[in-house]
C-alpha cells in the first residue's frame, strides 16, 4: 500500500521535493540556520530537523554551532547548516574560440581548482581538443581525503547542442559539425565514469547570471554571450527557454542585412557575422582572425582617441543595437546583460547601442528594459557547466549514498544531544560511478 500526501504524491515523493528544496536554498543562499530554513521553506522544525540529518547523513551539509552576536530570546542558538566542502561536485569545462577552460566546481558554486590554456580552437580537431583538455585537467584531479568527489561533468560550447545527448550539430565559429560531444568527452575522461552533460554556451551563462549574477531578481532576462560570435540565453517567466530539444537562442543567426558578411554558417547578413569578433577587427584593418590578442590592441587604440578604432567599435555597436531592439520587441525582458566580447565593448559602444534601441524597440518594452554587463565575467561558463552537470544531484539529493560513520560528522549541543543523521543504511552510487576527488587549487 502507497501512502499519499494531500496533493496525492507519494510520501517519498514529498519528501525528494523538500530535500532538494533544502538543498537548492543552501546552495544558492549559502549557510542558514535550521529556523530560516523553516521559516524559508515554509517547514515545521521538526520536519527541518529530519531532512537535514538526512543531508548530513549523505554527506550534503553539516552543522555547526551558531554563536550570539546580538540580543536574542533565551535559549540555545538555532544550529546553522552548511554544504561540505568534501561534498559532489562538478567538473566544468568552457570550450571557447580563443582557449580552453576548466574548473572543479562543488555545491555552492565553490570554486575548487581552475586552470585556463590561451588557443584559437577553430578548425582545430575536436578529439585533439580534447586530448589536450584531459591533459589540463589532470593535476586538478590529484588528491585524496578531504577533497571534494566528482559526481558529473559539464561542458559548454559555442553551438548548437542536442540536450539529450550533448550531440554538437554546429559550432560555426569553431568550423566543428557534426561532432558527437558528449561521447568525445565521456570517454577521454572514462576513469571518472562519471555522466557527461553538455549545453550551448549562452544557455549555460544565462543560467549562471540568473542564478548569481546580473538577471537575479528577474523573470524576464537574457544574456547576450559571445566571443567569436554571439548566442542568447533567454529567461521568460523564470523559466530558461531551451526549445523542443535544446537549439533555442541561436539568436546570432537571425537575418538583420541581406548584404552583409558571409557567416559561418553559410548564410549572409546573420546577426553573428555583423558584430562578431572577425566583423569588428575587419572594420579596424586588423586581421579578422587575430583573436583576443587583436581586440586587445584596437581598445588599447580606441583609448587613444584612433580615429578608425572608434569608427569600427561604433559600427559594431549600431548592429549590436539593432538586433537587440528585435530580441527586445518580441522577449519584454527586463535586463539584458552582455557578456564575453560584447560585454568588454560596451564601453566604447554604449551611445551607439542605446541609440538604436531607442529608436527601434518598441517604447513600452523599450522603457522596461535595463542593459548591464554580466556579473560572474568569464566565469559565468564554467559556473553555468557546473549547474548543469549538478542539476541531477539538486533535483534528487537520495542519488547521493549515505556516508561511512568517519564522515559523519555530528556536533554535541549543549543539551548533549548529537543532531540527527537520519537514516543509516547504505545506498549505492547513481550508475556505479566511480568517485574521484579533486585537489584544492
């Protein structure tokens, strides 16, 4: 016999719901005590005090004591719960144009370790990217107890990506097609035995700055992210707007001059071929494919007062502004925060930008509308990889094992009681993953 709750959902059910409600308020609010999160999840403490014993028994969170600062009401300080820094975490990777990115990344978005290796990607081969990466990566997997355990990876590439599989059908800028992502990953990195998860670099920032950064706060937000090109992520109703199998907000595609570049993807005039990297170096007499090295230098003139940088750099942001009044027209976003490239530009092209929103957007939508920079800057990526390599972990904390009794760790109250640690049986690994733990860096 099944026992339901009120709205009919197994109790067990109920259950994976509050724990990962618990979890995900950690994780995004950092440490609280056991009354906020009562009064947060709208709990009875008792309730509170049974799942978090169940997190510490998994080895999600501990408790500590909570010490007086100010006047409060008599008795003992309510215990306050934090996530482990030994607990699962992610390692996320940022495949970009110009570098390779990697980082091991716990609960929390705590950074544990990051390392970075500066290279054009495009026309490169995909399987020697890789290798390369897996090399990059290998001294942040060192270590042992204490460390926190990898429990997924997650990728972020600038292209069209199949959620499901982590299927790359195109990453134009890059010159890849075609290229079966998930599976180069998952088995260059088979001593993890860990699932691979893979997502469109706009869609992983975007998630990353509503979370933490610039769209927090906002229902309605996208972040307009690119290095060679440039892709949205787009929020509507608080919700990340994927499309049926994950290709939406392929936005630097759109048409906006018929008799514009050529594109990477083969058509002309695409928004991406306007004010992407290439476009704007183009404009300035530089080599379109100087990288970040050459963008580097046309600021470092335009800061000088040239002439001819100032005059490609406001090209660029009249193009920028017109594609963005479409994306503001048909979204009603309230922020829209420009990140990578764009976001180091808009300095130098704000005038040109606004202009062309002014005169182009529709004025309701238009006056509702605030445009900023990311928060998290280049980290966005990896701290968006590491959400979606994560997700399973927040959504159903029971697919983490209960620990041995040497990690247990329980404090001893003033009253004498130890807090509860739930449950002690123990609990097999999702897929039998091996679990590998990362250095501190």
């Amino acid at each position: 016999m099944v026992i339901r709750g009120e709205d009919g959902v197994a109790q067990a059910e109920v259950r994976r719901r509050n724990l990962s409600r618990m979890l995900r308020e950690l994780h995004l609010g950092g440490p609280m005590s056991r009354s906020e999160l009562a009064g947060g999840l709208g709990l009875n403490r008792s309730t509170v005090g049974s799942l978090v014993g169940e997190l510490v028994a998994r080895g999600l969170v501990q408790e500590r004591r909570a010490y007086k600062t100010v006047v409060q009401a008599p008795g003992r300080p309510s215990p306050v719960v934090e996530l482990r820094a030994d607990g699962p975490a992610a390692l996320a990777i940022d495949l970009s144009t110009d570098w390779i990115g990697a980082a091991v990344i716990g609960l929390g978005a705590s950074v544990i370790s990051l390392a970075r290796h500066d290279r054009p990607l495009s026309e490169t081969n995909p399987a020697q990217v890789v290798d390369e990466l897996h090399d990059l990566v290998a001294p942040m997997l060192q270590g042992s107890g204490g460390r926190p355990s990898v429990v997924a990876i997650g990728v972020s590439v600038p292209g069209a990506v199949r959620a499901q599989d982590g299927y790359l059908h195109h990453a134009p800028n890059l010159g890849w097609r075609d290229v079966p992502m998930g599976d180069l990953i998952r088995n260059r990195f088979i001593e993890l035995d860990v699932p691979v998860f893979v997502g469109n670099d706009a869609d992983l920032a975007a998630s990353a700055e509503h979370l933490r950064g610039s769209g927090r706060g906002s229902n309605d937000f996208i972040c307009l992210w690119g290095e060679g090109g440039i892709g949205a992520g787009v929020v509507v109703g608080g919700r990340s707007l994927t499309g049926s199998a994950g290709y939406a907000g392929e936005v630097g595609h759109m048409a906006v001059d018929p008799d514009g570049y050529l594109c990477h993807c083969g058509a002309r005039g695409c928004w991406d071929a306007q004010v992407g990297e290439e476009s704007l170096l183009r404009r300035s007499g530089r080599d379109p494919l100087g990288g970040t090295a050459a963008v580097a230098d046309l600021l470092s003139a335009a800061d000088r007062g040239d002439e001819v940088a100032l005059a490609a750099l406001a090209d660029s942001g009249r193009w920028l502004g017109i594609g963005l009044a479409g994306l503001v027209n048909i979204f009603n976003p309230t922020r829209v925060a420009l990140g990578g490239l764009h976001a180091r530009i808009l300095p130098y092209v704000r005038d040109a930008v606004v202009r062309e929103l002014d005169t182009r957007a529709m004025a309701a939508s238009r006056a509702m509308v605030e445009l900023t920079t990311v928060a998290l800057g280049a980290n966005a990526l990896l701290l968006g990889a590491a959400e979606l390599a994560l997700a399973p972990t927040l959504y159903d904390p029971t697919i983490v094992p209960y620990v041995g009794p040497d990690r247990v760790e329980t404090e001893q109250w003033r009253s004498g009681t130890a807090a509860s640690v739930g449950h002690s049986a123990h609990m097999p690994s999702q897929g039998g993953a091996t679990r590998i733990s990362a250095h501190n860096g």
